[in-house]
C-alpha cells in the first residue's frame, strides 16, 4: 500500500511541475513553487522505490524530506516577503530575524538524520530517539505558522486565489505534525499512517495547481522551448512505435510457424518505411507544431524564433523576393501555396505577380474595388471561412469572382504599409487544423506590413534600376549630340568662309583637311556606338604641343583667331588622343565663343614638376563666383542660347579620370582662364 500511494504522490508533483514550467506568465515565485513540486515528486519516489524493494534503510529519502520541507518553507517565506515593507500591518511578526533561526533548524535536522541513519526506520518494531522526531514536529510547526500567516495578511478580496494552497501546504504540515507527534509520542512511526501520507500528498498536489491557475505570477518564467518539445515528441513517438512493431514482429514470428521469420522481416522493413514517410511529411509535422503549441503553451506562437525564420526567408537570395513574400507568410499558419497582388499605377489595378505551388492566376483587381477598399479602410485578415459563414462581418465587402475558384483558398492577406494598400497575399489551407483566433490574425497583420516594406522596396529599387538605364541611355545620347553639334559648328563656319575664300589654294586645303577630320570623328563615334561603350577609349602616349597645334589649326578660321604659346616642349602624357583632343577644343571653342571678335584668345604650354600645365585665357565676358560654384560643372546647365550644359561636366570628368585636375578663374567682364594640370609621363 505505501509503495502505491507514494507513487501516486510521485507522479501527481511530477505532473504539476510540468504544468508549471510550461506555463509562460510568471517570473517571481514560479522557480519556488516548481522546484518544491520537483523536490516532492523525487522524494516520494525514493519512499515508493525503498517501499517497492523493501529497503530498510531510508536515508535518501529523509534527506529528500528535508528539502521538500525546506523549499516549501522558503517559497511562504517569499510569499510573505512583500508584507514586510507594509509598515502599518502590526499584526505580522519579523520574518527576516526568523530566517536564520529556521536554516539552524534545518541544519540540526540534516545532521541529526546522517547521524542516526542507523536508527531511523519505519519498522514499528524498531525505537527511534525522541530529539530526532521532536525536531521534525518543530518543522511542521513553523510550516503551519508560515501559512497562517500569509493567509492572515492577504487582503480579503485577494484570499480566493490562495486559499486552495494554503489549505494544501497547510494540510501537508498539519499531516506532518500528527505523523511525527504520534511517533515523539511512542517513539516509532506508524506504519499506518506512514502509508496513508502517500495519499494525502496525491489529494494535495491538484489544490496546489488551482492556486497557481488563479494567480499567474507564480507560474515559471523558465521558456520550454518549443523546438526541443517538437523533437522530443517525435523521438518519443518514434520510439513508442518501434516498440509497438518490434513486439507485433515478434509474435509474428513465434506465430507464423516456418513463414514466421520472412513475416517478422517483411513486416519491420514496412512498418520503418512507414515511419519515415510520417516523420518527413509536411502534414504530420505540422500537426506536431499545431498540438504542441495549442496544448502545452499559453500562446500559440514562439515570437522570437517565427520572427526569425520570416526575417531570414524574406532574406534568402536563392529564390525571387515576391515568392519570398508569399512562403514567409505561409510558414507562419503552415500554409502550402499562395499567391501575391501587387499595385499598378499605370492600369490603376492590383495584378498577380507572382505565385507559389497554385497555378497562375490570369486576374485582377481594381483600385477602386470593394474588396480593396474593405482591406484600405479596416486593414483585416479576411477569413475566406468565416466570409462564407458569418458574412454579416463583411457587409461591406464583395469577394471578387476569381477568387473563391483558387483551389482551397483562405485566407488575404493585406499589404499595408503608411496606410496605403500596396497589395495583398491569398494564402490556401494550411496543412493542420488551425483556429484563426486573434493571435492568428494579429501576427498576420504585423508579418504583412513587414512584407509590404519589402515589396515596395523592391519595386522601388526595380524603378530606379529601369530610370537609371534611361538615364544611361539619355546621357549617351546627350554626348553624342553634343560631339555632333561641334562637327556641325566646325562646317558650318567652313562654309561660311568658303563664299569668301573658295579661290585660295590654301583655304580648300584647310577645307579638305577639316572635312576629312570630321569624317574620322564620325566613323570612331559610330564604331564605339556599334561596340556599345562610348567611352571605350584607349590611352596611349601622347605630345601635348602636337596635340595643341592641331586644336589650334582647327579654329584658325574663327574670330578671334586663336593663338597658340608653347613654353616647354616634349611633354608627353597617356590620354587617348581623340577625347584628349575633344576636350581640349571644347575649351578653345567657348572662350573663342565668349570672347568678341577684338579681344583674344591665348592657349599656353609650360611645364611645373611633374605636371604639364595649359592654359586657355581669354578677354571675354567671364562668369560669376556663384555661377562657377554653383552651375558650371553640373550637366545640362549653360549660359549659351543654343547651348547643352555638358562640354565643360565632360572636361573636367575625363581630365579626372586620367589623373589630372581642372581649375578655373573668371571675373565678370574681364576674362576667364582655364587651367588643365595632367601628369607627365617619362619616355
């Protein structure tokens, strides 16, 4: 009998600690009260195991005792902890002062219990020493003082939640007292009534759960996590299984006479093929994940780990970001496809983009559709179930035709993000049966203006790619018409001077000189236009005075003529030779443009160390501090009529880019020099 009731007290504490630990609202006195329910449990199982094997020796088990004691007492003194900064209750005495008299206690009876270990039995025929049970009543006495006291200064309103323990605690010190008064009295414990204890704790461990239910604070902070319960329940499922085959192949085997061997095998090999389609199915995992969360947790959800498998699946960079979007929010209600709607501004509609394990679905929605304004306004998870049997919750809502014909859809979910509906998810039936509740509902919500953020970074990302592509495209196209509109310029002045000098031997050498020259322009445009790259150049050494000369040679026709001061010569640079040649004509050709025909344009060459220096100096109308700070060397500004803003933005990036710098000086109405500083090159 004792062996039975002590082990029914063995699983009772054993069942409520588990109950506390996997409960999730408490951080203060759920330690105590779990590790006072673990201490019980591994001591009547002791008392069980010494009863079962008839071990007439139970030190293990008085040691154990005075734990459960201890803990027990340590969790109503943390229960009264609070009461003692309450100044005006005079009715409670010092707890603090108290402590270390109750630890002495237990010390003598620890020491007491390893020193007559010997003595101590519940053999009734077997004496034991009055000191040693006398302590025992002590315990038991400050134990039922403990829980009076706390009952006492609880405030009346608040006994509900904790007069179910304090009758339980209570009752096991009360129980004590009579068990160790009865044997202080005859010197030997009762085996009667040393039995019928085991009992006694069984009927009190379920008081204690009830306090506990009623006050959250003393539910364990400890957090279970949910992936070890996932992998325990499977290998403890697994396990029960195997055993459960092995022992139907054994009698197989002793059952099927000479066959029986080739049944046993057969049947093994079957019933392991089995379970690893079970364990690796999605639906079986799933339901795991469902029943666990629903069974052994108080919310459904571990926010932490599912906020970090969203967060990285949304990250992965194997799969396009819109299925991403699709598989994140599927995975937090163990759905197995969706599709997603996104916004169009130009077709004033949402339309599919993209889909995961549904076929595609050729439809869409507009803006201006009571399906969206329900999501725009209200910002729901809209339930396709409950559309279908409460409909009342969506009066204002008409479901569009397609989207009940997507096999076994639903749930939408909304993209909203700044309060504006970007789009929206349709997600299908989730593998397990799961209850859309509010916690189901809110974390969609949330998960989806996450998602949204992410969408509309990607499409906004796509937009800046295609505008930057225009953009490219644009400016290429912007250089060439300029290169262009200055081999135009060059023949247009060509033919101009040609009425006046048509006769001049030397001029219709310049003409054809200057024709042929515009013609190689052309073709070398034209072939990095056919290669795609127009700035494909190629460096090579170049004579800086040569080159001049010819800049200068090109605008000998213009007004006023350049001219052209070589200080230093064989001064060789890497450029490549026609965009060197461009720029430098480009710079001719606007101070020969901002100068009247009396002034003067003068381009000088000279060396510093380690540079080649040119000047291009002229007598024109100069420009502002502000306009040169401001306007001078950002593209598609000029002071020009007919001009497009990008000659003196193209100098300067291309006299940068093979190391070189360009300055300029300028005062209004009295002139602007151009100073180009490139880096010397030794032969």
């Amino acid at each position: 009998m004792a062996t039975l009731s002590y082990t029914a007290a063995a699983i009772a504490f054993f069942f409520l600690f588990i109950l506390l630990i996997t409960r999730w609202q408490g951080r203060l006195y759920g330690p105590l009260l779990a590790v006072a329910c673990l201490t019980s449990s591994v001591w009547a199982a002791a008392i069980a195991g010494s009863s079962y094997w008839n071990y007439p020796d139970p030190l293990l088990a008085r040691i154990l005792e005075i734990f459960r004691n201890a803990t027990l007492t340590i969790f109503l003194i943390t229960l009264l902890g609070p009461f003692q900064s309450d100044k005006t209750n005079k009715a409670l005495p010092r707890i603090r002062p108290a402590v270390t008299a109750i630890a002495l206690l237990y010390l003598t009876c620890l020491i007491q219990t390893i020193t007559f270990s010997h003595t101590t039995s519940t053999d009734p025929n077997q004496p034991i020493s009055s000191l040693e049970f006398f302590t025992w009543v002590a315990i038991a006495i400050i134990g039922m003082i403990l829980v009076e006291q706390y009952y006492r200064n609880t405030p009346r309103e608040q006994r509900w939640g904790i007069k179910f323990i304090c009758l339980g605690i209570g009752g096991l010190f009360v129980y004590d007292f009579y068990l160790y008064s009865d044997a202080l009295l005859f010197r030997k414990i009762n085996p009667d009534i040393w039995a019928a204890r085991g009992w006694i704790n069984t009927l009190i461990a379920p008081l204690i759960a009830l306090s506990a239910a009623r006050n959250p604070k003393w539910t364990v902070g400890i957090a279970v996590s949910r992936r070890i319960l996932f992998y325990s329940s499977a290998l403890f499922g697994a396990a029960v299984y195997l055993l459960l085959m092995a022992a139907t192949g054994y009698y197989l085997r002793f059952s099927g006479g000479t066959w029986g061997t080739i049944f046993q095998l057969t049947f093994l090999f079957g019933a392991i093929v089995l379970l690893i389609v079970v364990l690796f199915s999605g639906t079986t995992r799933s339901w795991l994940k469902v029943s666990i969360s629903k069974h052994f947790f108080s919310y459904n959800y571990d926010y932490r780990e599912e906020w970090l498998r969203f967060t990285r699946t949304l990250s992965e960079e194997e799969t396009e970001l819109r299925v991403r979007v699709i598989k994140s929010l599927a995975q937090l209600v163990e759905s197995p496809a969706g599709g997603v709607w996104f916004k169009s501004e130009q077709q004033h509609a949402y339309l599919p983009i993209a889909c995961w394990n549904i076929p595609h679905v050729d439809a869409s929605v507009t803006m201006d559709n009571y399906f969206c304004r329900f999501m725009q306004d209200n910002s729901w998870v809209i339930d396709l179930y409950q559309h279908d049997s409460e409909s009342q919750k969506y009066a204002a809502m008409v479901l569009p035709d397609w989207l009940p014909a997507i096999p076994r859809a639903r749930w939408v979910v909304p993209l909203i993000l700044h309060g504006e509906l970007l789009g929206f998810v349709v997600l299908t039936e989730p593998r397990s049966t799961i209850e859309f509740n509010w916690e189901v509902r809110d974390l969609l919500k949330v998960a989806g203006r996450q998602a949204a953020s992410y969408l509309a970074q990607y499409e906004a990302a796509q937009a800046l790619s295609t505008a930057r592509q225009f953009e490219s495209f644009s400016r290429m196209s912007t250089f060439i018409v300029h290169d262009i509109k200055n081999l135009i310029a060059q023949l247009s002045l060509l033919l101009t001077n040609a009425e006046k000098h048509k006769d001049n031997p030397e001029f219709q050498q310049d003409m054809l000189d200057t024709v042929a020259l515009s013609v190689n322009k052309m073709k070398r445009l034209l072939e990095k236009l056919n290669k795609g790259n127009v700035r494909d150049e190629k460096n090579a050494l170049l004579s800086l005075d040569k080159l001049l000369q010819q800049v200068i040679a090109s605008k000998s026709f213009c007004e006023p003529k350049p001219t052209l001061i070589i200080t230093d010569t064989d001064l060789n640079i890497q450029a490549d030779s026609s965009r060197l040649e461009r720029v430098l004509g480009h710079l001719v050709q606007n101070a020969i443009e901002a100068t009247p025909k009396g002034g003067y344009v003068e381009v000088r060459l000279r060396k510093h160390p380690g540079w080649a220096i040119i000047e291009i100096e002229d007598s024109g109308c100069g420009m502002g501090e502000q306009f040169i700070r401001d306007k001078l060397f950002v593209p598609f500004e000029s002071t020009k009529t007919a001009g497009m803003g990008i000659g003196v933005f193209e100098s300067r990036e291309y006299v940068e880019l093979i190391g070189g710098k360009l300055h300029v000086s300028s005062e209004v109405s009295k002139g602007t020099v151009f100073t180009v500083m490139l880096p010397l090159e030794a032969l």
